[in-house]
C-alpha cells in the first residue's frame, strides 16, 4: 500500500513542482537563518535606547509614523501615471519617426487628444485645486 | 530718485502727525535714514510702499543694531560765588545716553526701479521695553530676517506672525549679537592659543586655579 | 601565531597562500568601510567630489555611501558641527552598529576653526565622541580625505582580535553608548562628555609666554 502510494506520489506530474518549491524556499531562508545564526552566535549584541529608537536622519522622532494621506494625493497620482505612460508610448514612436507614415502620426495624435481630454476633464472637475 | 529731505517732506504732508526725522549720512555714499517713531512705523511703512511716487515695493534687507549707553561730557560755564566773589567756573557736566536697539530696513522699488531707502525705528530701552512694530504685515521679505533679529538681538516684533528662532535653538536664553553678550566659557584647551583666545584661555586658566585654591584651603 | 614574513613570500613564490585568521578578518573589514552619507559642511562638497570618478574613493572599499546610519560603518564628520547640530551628529553616531570608525574632517570639526569664537559653532566633535583621524584643511582636499581612509584602514589592520586593543565590537564590555546633549540656556549640557575627551593637563608655557 504504502509502496503504491509513494509511487503515486512519484509519478504525479506536480512532484517537481513541488521539490522545486521546497528548494527555492530553502534557497531563500538558509542565507537568513545563517546570517541570524551568525549575529546571534558571534557578534556581541550591545543595544541601548538610542541605538533601537527610530532613524529619522538624527532628530528625535515625534509623533506616530502612522499617517493618512488625504484621497486627492492619489487622483494627482493617477493623472501622473497617464503622463508616465504616455512618454513611454512617445518615446518609440520619436525614435522611429522618420520612417513612419500619415496613419502613425494620426494615431499618436488621437491617443494624444484622448489624455489631454482626460486632464481637461480632470481639471474642470477641480482635481488639480490643491483645497 | 527722491532726496532724502523729499522722502521727508513727502511723508509730513502725507501723515503730519507722524514723528519722523532725518539721519545725516557724511559718508561718500550718503545714504541718509528716515528715523520713525515705533507708533507711527506701520503707517509710514505703509504709505512708502503704496505712494506711486516712491513705490518702495521690496524690503531687500532687514537688520539690528544694539547701541550700548552713551556717555558725552559736556563744558558749562557757570557763575559762582566764591568767597564772596563771583567767578566764572567751568564745570563738565556728564550726560548718560540711554542705550537701545534698532531696527533697519533697506527698501528699493522694483515699479520705478530705485532705491535703498533706509528705514529705522528704535526702542525705548535695551532691557525691558524691546517692542517694536513688524514689517512684515507691510513686506512679505522681512518675516525671516525679523525672526533673525528676534534671535541674535531679541528685539520683540508685534504682528509678526511666527515669532519664533531660527538660528539659535528654542531653549537658548540669550541675544548673541548684543554687544554684552558673553560666550560660555570653554576655552580649557587651547594647544595654540592667540590674541583674543589666549586671554579668554588664560581667564579660564586662573579661574580653575581658584577653584583649586579654595577647594584646598577648604579641605 | 603570525608567519613569518620571509616564509609567506617563499611560500607564495611556490602558490601556496598562507594567512591566520586575524589578517583574513580585518583583510574583509577595512576593504569594505561603507561611509554613512552624512555631510554638513563645505567639506561635504570635497566630500563629495573624492567618490566621485576623479578620485574615486571606491578604490579602496568605500563602495557606497549608506543612507542610512545602520548599514555604515564610517562617520566623515565633513564640515562645520553647530551647537544645534551636534545632539544630532551624536545620536547618529549612536545609531550606528559596531565597529564604527570616525573621521573629523576639516578645521571646524576638529576644533571650531575660524568659528572657534563664535556662539554657535561647537570648538570640535571630539568632544562628544571618539575620533579615529583627524584630517586639517579648509577643506581637506580629496588627497587628504584619502589618505585619511587609508590611515583609517592602517588601524583596522592592525587591530588584534583579542586583548586590550581589540575592535570595539569584540569588546562585549567597551562602552557602547554616548550621551546626546540637550540643548541649555545658554550652551549645550553637558558642554564635553568628559569620558571621551578628557582635560588635557594644562600647558604652563602657553600662559606664561605673554602672560
């Protein structure tokens, strides 16, 4: 029984997977636990207050680090990404410009007009009015 | 540009009631200061920045200065009965000079593109009654450099908005740019000692043998 | 147990590498002191300009410059160190993880220099904490920064990994934490940590001279 189940378990096409996994996770970890094996066997741990207080570039931290970012950061965000985007499609099509027709240079200009749509529509709704 | 005398005459028939008076410079550069009574300082700022004449639109500079009591002697010719005899007797009388802090501002107009005008303004006293009226309600430039004077000279601005520091940290007490004011004194090690360090390194030096001295004798 | 000398180049001549422990450990800590990136001053721009391609500081192991204080093992204390700085500068040298190395450069962060009068300016970080070189200039040029450095390295070399001398993270007992002055009224309290800068004795002749 217990021969059939081991080659069951052999012969299942996720067996390597599963090795596979197992390794990668042992490849992750080992560096870890011998670094923290390392530390903890060999270097004479000498902390104190300041040593273990928060690193903000030598001031005294105040306060919790805790803190809300208000909704409309993220809009701004949002209309940044699209500008992002949009340099990485220019950028290839600059490069191969003069070889490229009548249609290429259309459609750069529709995709174009479509985003300068979205910040005219962004900036009538009020969104780039930091209030 | 305005002479000086004009900037005066402009500013008395403006605002007649306002305690404004002339400050010679004999330099060659003759750069000759208005000298305003706090009370009237807001409204003689606010009159040399919006006349259309003077248009003194930008405070470029702002500073202290802290003058210390003055003593001048002067010579009297006084009659007196001697033994009977009038004689004429010359005495030197000394008149002390109260000291106080100032405040000035170099202003310039960017509209007609002239300037500096000075202007100052003085406090009663050095000690107690260090008020005087802030220009930066008037000009936007001079909230930094008031918190500098506040700081280095402890002049107390009205109607600054952050009155704060921002040199010194908040806990120090004293005014550095004060003509009295003493720096702590850590001059115990000194391995090349010159002029003005190696008389406050030998100060320290004769301080600490008291010290010793009396701690001896103590002991 | 160290070999001698004429052995290890007779050994070497024959392709045998021959070292202790010692010389490996402290061969693997001065080739990689990482500077914390940490400037206050006009020095910080000399600084700045011995990493860069020129004089390329990375020669010697100073790979990169840290930004943050837990993963440097160098202090260039480059430029002037205000009263309002050094609470600062001293709870930075805190946060650093052991073994830490410091290297004051400059007149100003070795003595005040030409601020040494002045309120504000404290008269050298030695006062605070340990300094291992002192570098003079103002500033420093990138030659002096490293030379500096490799002085710096000289002293890891030859520090023994037991005993009196040995590095301070080896030293379970060495003291690990400096006192971070507080601002006072009217200087900083205390004005000197006199556990790492005691008084000097006094110089007799530099009173008498003029006296």
């Amino acid at each position: 029984m217990a021969y059939f189940y081991g080659n069951s378990m052999l012969s299942s096409p996720y067996f390597p997977l599963a090795v596979l996994f197992v390794a990668a996770l042992g490849f992750g970890l080992a560096p870890l636990g011998l670094a923290w094996a390392w530390a903890r066997l060999v270097s004479p741990a000498k902390p104190n207050a300041i040593k273990n207080a928060i690193y903000e570039c030598g001031l005294e931290s105040k306060g919790d680090a805790w803190v809300q970012f208000r909704s409309a950061y993220y809009l701004y965000a949002i209309i940044f990404l699209v500008f992002d985007v949009e340099a990485v499609f220019l950028l290839p099509f600059a490069v191969a410009f003069t070889g490229l027709g009548v249609g290429a240079c259309l459609a750069m200009l529709v995709f174009v007009l479509l985003l300068i749509e979205g910040l005219a529509w962004a900036w009538a709704k009020g969104i780039l009015t930091w209030a | 540009m305005k002479t000086a005398e004009e900037i005066l005459a402009a500013i008395k028939t403006a605002l007649p009631e306002a305690k404004v008076e002339l400050v010679q410079n004999p330099s060659v550069s003759g750069q000759h200061s208005l000298v305003v009574a706090p009370e009237d300082g807001l409204a003689v700022a606010v009159f040399l920045r919006d006349d259309s004449e003077l248009a003194l639109d930008f405070c470029s500079n702002a500073t202290g200065v802290d003058w210390l009591d003055k003593e001048t002697t002067e010579k009297v010719k006084a009659t007196e009965v001697v033994d009977g005899e009038e004689k004429v007797i010359e005495k030197t009388v000394k008149h002390i000079q109260p000291g106080y802090l100032e405040s000035v501002y170099h202003l310039y107009s960017m509209r007609q593109k002239h300037g500096p005008v000075i202007f100052r303004m003085r406090t009663a006293n050095r000690t107690d009654q260090v008020e005087l009226p802030s220009m930066t309600p008037v000009w936007r430039s001079c909230e930094f450099q008031e918190r500098e004077i506040f700081d280095l000279f402890g002049i107390v601005f009205k109607g600054h908005p952050d009155l704060r520091r921002i040199l010194m940290w908040d806990e120090f007490e004293d005014h550095p740019m004060r003509r009295d004011y003493v720096d702590p004194d850590d001059y115990e090690y000194e391995p090349t000692p010159h002029d003005e360090v190696l008389k406050r390194a030998q100060e320290h030096q004769a301080q600490q043998n008291e010290a010793k001295q009396a701690a001896e004798v103590t002991q | 147990m160290a070999v001698e000398p004429d052995l290890k180049i007779e050994l070497g001549k024959q392709g045998v590498f021959v070292t202790t422990l010692n010389e490996l450990y402290n061969w693997g800590r001065r080739n990689s002191v990482w500077p914390m990136q940490f400037g206050l001053a006009c020095c910080a721009i000399e600084m700045i300009a011995t990493t860069m391609a020129r004089y390329d500081l990375a020669r010697f192991g100073a790979e990169v410059f840290r930004p943050s204080p837990r993963q440097a093992d160098l202090m260039i204390i480059s430029g002037t160190v205000t009263k309002k700085m050094a609470p600062q500068v001293v709870r930075l040298y805190n946060q650093m993880a052991e073994p830490r190395y410091v290297i004051a450069m400059g007149a100003c962060a070795i003595s005040g220099g030409p601020f040494k009068q002045g309120y504000n300016v404290l008269k050298g970080i030695d006062r605070y904490i340990p300094v291992d070189v002192h570098i003079p200039g103002c500033p420093p040029r990138p030659e002096a920064l490293i030379h500096a450095f490799m002085t710096l390295q000289k002293r890891i070399e030859e520090q023994p990994l037991t005993g009196e001398n040995r590095p301070r993270h080896l030293d379970a007992d060495a003291q690990g934490l400096f006192p971070v002055p507080e601002p006072g009224a009217h200087d900083l309290v205390p004005p000197v940590n006199r556990l790492v800068w005691p008084l000097p004795a006094p110089k007799p002749d530099a009173t008498e001279k003029q006296g």
